[in-house]
C-alpha cells in the first residue's frame, strides 16, 4: 500500500493520479526512475571527487493544482445569478477539507443569501 506524497491520501493500485489532490504519480515515477540512473553514475564519479553534493530527493517540487478553482468560479456566478445554485456551490465547498475551499464556500452561502433577500425586496416593492 502506497500512499500519495503531496495530502497522504491512499494511492490506488494502479492509478495515474491522486484521487484526492490531483497528484501526478507517473511524472514522480519517471523522475525517480530518472535520478536513480543519474545517481548510478554520480555514484561513481563521487569516488573520484568528493567534493560534489547531490540531492538524492526522488521527489521534484512539484505545485498541484488547486481542484476547486472551477467550483469556485461557478458559484460566484451562480451566487450572484441564480441565489439557491450559489448555496448548493457554497455548501459543496465548505464541505471540502481546503481551508481555501471553506472559506470561498461560506461567502458564496452570504453572497447567496444577500442576493436572495435583495431580490425579494425588489419584488415586494
């Protein structure tokens, strides 16, 4: 059992990326394939001069993408547009375990609300 090296989620046996964060496990794989090769050969060249320093981390910093950015985006609109859609985007982002997401979450359920109040207000007048 593998686990994903960027939010620790559970790797799927044979899977391409992280269910959770959108890791992408074959780009580390070829890396890591990569640098052992690289350190075979640096290896052996470290006996001849010591004074060379490798990085022997397999795992390039690699910057995820953030996977609720769509999500985001649509809420807003729908917030705005269509009130009960931008509460049902809300509630679906505060749900989720980014504090980032959360937080979007709850403006889009106040964003949400206001507009809402806002519009029954229009219409009563």
């Amino acid at each position: 059992m593998t686990f994903c090296p960027s939010c620790g989620a559970e790797r799927k046996e044979g899977s391409k990326f992280c269910h959770n964060c959108g890791y992408d496990f074959e780009a580390v794989d070829a890396v890591t394939n990569e640098n052992a090769n690289t350190n075979t050969n640096i290896d052996a060249n470290m006996n001849s001069n010591s004074d060379v320093q490798v990085n022997q981390n397999p795992i390039p910093n690699v910057q995820t993408q953030n996977s609720y950015t769509i999500s985001k985006i649509l809420g807003y609109l729908c917030a705005i547009l269509i009130p009960i859609l931008g509460i049902i985007f809300g509630i679906y982002l505060y749900t989720r375990d980014e504090d980032d997401a959360k937080m979007h979450g709850k403006i889009m359920i106040g964003l949400s609300i206001l507009i809402w109040f806002i519009s029954f207000l229009a219409m009563g007048s």
